[in-house]
C-alpha cells in the first residue's frame, strides 16, 4: 500500500509517494507550465514510475498548493501551509518556524510541537523576494540560478540592494554594474535584502530558534546563508525541502488510511 501528495505550485509540481513505514518511495520534479491539471498527472505518474508501484496501489492522494483544485484524480485537498508545517515536522521534530519561499510567494509559519499551524504570515501580493526575483536578477547578470548562490558568497563588500521589487531590481542591478561593482558583491547585497525582507514576515508570526527553510529557494546556498544571518539563527534544510508540501501532503494522506479513511476508485486513474 502507498499514498501520495502532489503540490502544484505556480513554478513547479513535485510529488512524494510514501509507503506504510513512512518512507519516501518516489519523487518527481517538474515544470508547471500553462496547463494545470496536465502538470499534477505528470507530477504524479512520475513519482510513482520512479517509486516502482503502480496507481492501482495508491490507497489515498492529497493535493496541495496553488492548483490543489486542479488535482482531479486525488481524495482531498489540503493548503500548503499545513502541507509544509507537517512535512517539516516530520524532517526536524524540533521545528517551530517554518520558512517557506516559492515562485511567487513567501510565507512565514509557525506550528507547534505536534506540527499543528498556530499563526502565519504571507507575501503574496507581488513576486518580491522570491524565485522569480531572483530568475530576474540573475537574467541581468547574465547567470543561471543555480550559480548566483555560490557565487554571492565570494563577496567581500556586499552592496546594498533598496528595491526587492522584481520590476525595479533589474535597473538597480544595472546601475551598479554600470558603476564597475563586481557580481558577486551585487548578489550578496540581493540576498540580504532578501534575507531582511523575509525575516520582517518571520518577526510578525513570532521568531524561534528552530527555523526550517522549505521550497525551490532552499536550495539556494546563498540564500541560506542570508537567511541566517538576518535571523541570527541557524536553519534546517533538507536535500527534500523542495518537496516538502509534497511529503506533508503524504503524511496527510497515510494518517488519513491509517485513521480509516476510504479510497475513492478514480476510474482510468490520472489519464
């Protein structure tokens, strides 16, 4: 028997499959692109192809993140904002604040010992300070984004960044580039200005020491570091924080069977 969780986000959709001794027995990672529902099937197909199991076997699938309604072969739909509290509890039992930036938001949550959400905090009215600012100001300098994490870590003189709006940043950027200021010190400066805007939502939902940094920015080892620094705290990431409304929305979904819950029979399954 396994479950699954699909997290359809505005960038990308991952998906987790879990067995029933709570291991992860498939992943996948994709693109989200314009068609919705056709990225959740995808998503999902993919996990179990690489989990080994077939459809038939998956006894119950939760759907989360911004196309949740979109996942039409699932059981139920759950917020990524519980999805991400109960992963990361799971990955780090000592989590309290949860950090979680995507595509186009960041969130600020904090839960309680048994991963249950008492407050959050959300910026989601622009793409400032997110995935796609960063996309945008590596574009400008002519990197990907996986170099500009690395690469903002060899500064020595970090420059400081006044816009973390993604429109602005670019003329920002250029600017100082045009004035001889070296990458890596530009990048620096874009990932504490980051950093400072992101630790202002953490601030309004009450800052703990057992920080967990979840979503496709985590992986950004800059970011990591900026995020600290503007916390004063360390913070846990996981090689699965990508994934980890994914997992929470698995967990979900195991309790669920475990507790008694039914699977619906989806005829011909995610076409």
């Amino acid at each position: 028997m396994i479950v699954a969780g699909v997290d359809v986000g505005s960038t990308t959709s991952k998906a987790v499959v879990l067995d029933d001794r709570r291991q992860i027995a498939g992943t996948s990672l994709l693109p989200t692109g314009a068609n919705v529902v056709r990225a959740a099937e995808r998503a999902f197909r993919e996990a179990l192809a690489a989990s080994k199991r077939d459809e038939s076997e998956a006894a119950y699938v939760i759907g989360t993140g911004y196309g949740r309604y979109k996942v039409a072969f699932g059981d139920d739909q759950v917020t990524e904002i519980g999805c991400h509290a109960r992963g990361a509890q799971f990955l780090f039992p000592d989590t309290r604040t949860i950090v979680d930036i995507g595509g186009q938001d960041t969130k600020a949550i904090r839960i309680s010992d048994r991963g249950e959400v008492l407050d959050f905090s959300m910026n989601d009215k622009c793409a400032a300070g997110t995935g796609r600012f960063l996309d945008a100001c590596a574009n400008v300098i002519g990197m990907t984004l996986d170099e500009i994490g690395p690469a903002s870590m060899n500064a020595q003189k970090p420059i400081r960044i006044t816009n973390v709006c993604t429109v602005f940043v670019e003329s920002e950027i250029i600017a100082h580039l045009a004035r001889g200021e070296k990458v890596e010190d530009i990048l620096r400066g874009v990932h504490l200005a980051i950093g400072s805007r992101t630790a202002g939502l953490v601030r309004r939902v009450g800052t703990n020491p057992a920080v967990t940094f979840t979503g496709g920015v985590s992986r950004n080892v800059g970011m990591v570091q900026a995020l600290e620094e503007r916390l004063g705290v360390s913070v846990h990431v996981s090689p699965l924080s990508q994934w980890m409304g994914a997992l929470g929305a698995a967990l979900i979904a195991l309790e669920r069977v475990e507790g008694g819950a039914v699977h619906r029979i989806a005829a011909g399954g995610a076409a």
